[in-house]
C-alpha cells in the first residue's frame, strides 16, 4: 500500500462527568486525512487552507505526532500528509485530536500495522500536549479505539472501552466563536473542594454503570459538572439558557462539549433530539448568534478507512 484515505471523526470529551478522562466518538464531523508515501525521508503537510492552517511540521499536531511516532521506527521513505479539515479548531469537538490520531492511524496502516492501538494514542497525544498544553487522551482515545472510552492513565496509557447503550445519540451545537483549549484550560481552578470531589466521583461511577445497563434516568442524574462548568460555561454565549432549553424538550442530560463552545445534549430519540435541536437553533437565530448544529449516533468504529492504493 502506498498512499491511504481516512475520515477521522470529531468527539465529545469530559461528558460533564469526567474532566480529561470521558470521551465520546462521533460519527459526523471529521477530518479526511491523504497519507502517502514519499522516496525521501521525512514529513511533509499540506492542508486544505482552510482555518489558516500551517503546513509547518513542528507546528501543525499532524506533524507533530507523526514525528513522535517515526522517532520510534526506522523507515526509509518519507510521508506526505494532506489534510482536508471538517472540523473547526477551537470548536470543542476535538479538531487537533482528528488530524493528529488520524494521521497516525494512516501512517502505521502504511507501517503494515507495526505499531498498537495504545501506542497510537500515546503519539497523538504529543499533538494535544502542544495545543493544549496538558497530555490528555479523552479524544484521541475515542476515535482511534470508536464508541465510549475511559482514560484510566496518560503516564502508561491505560484506556478502557466503554459500551454504548444503542440509542443513545448527541445533538451538538456550537456558536460560532473559537475557544482555544488553552485558554479554556486557564480557567479551569486547579484546586477542586473535597465535597465536590466525592459528588463528582459518584457521579462518573453511576454514569457508566448507565452505559453498562442503558439506565437513562441514572445517566441523567449522573452527568453534571460543578467543577469545571461553572467557569467555562462564562465563555459560551447562552450557556444557561440553552441548557433550560434542552433540558425542556427531553434531553437525558446537556453539557460543554469538551472544552467549548459547543454545547452536547444527550437524547434516547430521535424526535426529541430534532426538538432539541431545533429549540436551540431558534433561540440562536432569534437573537442572531451564528452557529452550527446537528445529531449524530455514537460511532462504535472510529477512524474509518476510505481508500488505499
Ligand atoms: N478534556 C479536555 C478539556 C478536552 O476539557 O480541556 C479538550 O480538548
């Protein structure tokens, strides 16, 4: 195989539960990532020029993971990786995690799968580490492995696939500001009350006990945030009143999605999630806030395969 296509979806991370350790794979939204191989060594990016992009290796996450991962094998051909971004960055829906796991994922598929799942997680994360500033796999884990996944560890990484009840969907929004990670990460009280501590530790367990038994009431009573919500949700126009508008269309529960600004709610239906969606959208559009929104189902793949030649 010399040149491989993959879609590398967008995910939901911290699921108000789970700060840097709950992720969730989507099935749209995402990256279409070309990898191809080149006679010369080394790495080269091209993206699609969209969001003002650079094609700068040791800055673009793309070429950062996939310099991580090469430090680790000796090949001797080079790597050409064209990025056709879907995902805005800074939109909360993991756009750094989608080009940097997805362009691992290509290369080792070119590496004839010389390198594990874990390993690909660990060399995507160099790629959160340089935007974020912090090593944090709630992204790349759900995409590279699909569905649900717990981050027990980031030192060894150590990840746990979770299951994904079947109806469970997401309805997502996103005003249409960036939020950097970065920044969203300031904010974020580096000390946390030891009450809060015990509520959000009951709160994660009960939430996958959910996924396990597909108990939407407990998932609704377990996915609450009053560690990093509260300062977070200042940086996301309607926060509250978008939460009050989910909530009354049936929602399970509603949440930032990752670090923001785009907005998850939870649903079990389809027609409530078309309300839900259509309650916010009006809302946004009665007081003229751009944004984005649509529905997806969990996507139990991950990173899919479009084409190899
Ligand atoms: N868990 C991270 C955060 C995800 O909330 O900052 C950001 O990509």
């Amino acid at each position: 195989m010399d040149s491989i296509k993959v879609f590398s979806p967008g995910s939901i991370t911290n699921l108000s539960c789970g700060y840097d350790i709950l992720g969730l794979c989507l099935e749209n939204r995402g990256d279409e990532i070309k990898v191809s191989k080149t006679s010369s060594k080394g790495i080269i990016i091209s993206t699609n020029g969209g969001y003002n992009l650079t094609n700068n290796i040791n800055e673009n996450v793309a070429g950062i993971a996939a310099q991580a991962m090469l430090k680790e094998i000796d090949v001797n051909n080079g790597f050409r990786i064209e990025i056709n971004k879907g995902i805005k960055p800074g939109s909360g829906i993991g756009s750094s995690a989608a080009s940097s796991a997805g362009t691992v994922f290509a290369i080792n598929q070119l590496l004839d799968s010389h390198f594990g799942q874990l390993d690909l997680i660990k060399f995507s994360m160099e790629g959160e580490k340089y935007v974020s500033g912090s090593y944090h796999a709630d992204n790349v884990a759900p995409i590279i492995l699909g569905g649900i996944s717990l981050v027990r560890s980031t030192d060894k990484i150590d990840v746990v696939k979770l299951p994904s009840p079947k109806d469970l969907e997401v309805i997502i929004v996103r005003p249409n500001i960036e939020i950097k990670t970065s920044d969203s990460r300031k904010v974020v009280k580096k000390k946390v009350k030891i009450e809060k501590m015990v509520k959000q530790s009951a709160n994660l367990g009960s939430f996958i006990s959910s996924l396990y038994t597909g108990d939407f009431n407990l998932m609704s009573r377990s996915v609450i945030d009053e560690v990093v919500e509260p300062d977070r949700a200042l940086l996301i126009p309607e926060f509250d009143k978008v939460k009050e508008i989910s909530k009354k269309n049936g929602c399970i529960a509603v949440g930032i999605s990752g670090s923001g600004p785009s907005i998850f709610s939870l649903s079990n239906n389809r027609i409530s999630s078309t309300k839900i969606l259509d309650s916010i959208s009006n809302h946004y559009e009665k007081l003229g806030i751009s944004y984005d929104g649509f529905i997806s189902k969990i996507n139990s793949q991950g990173i899919k395969i479009l084409d190899t030649k």
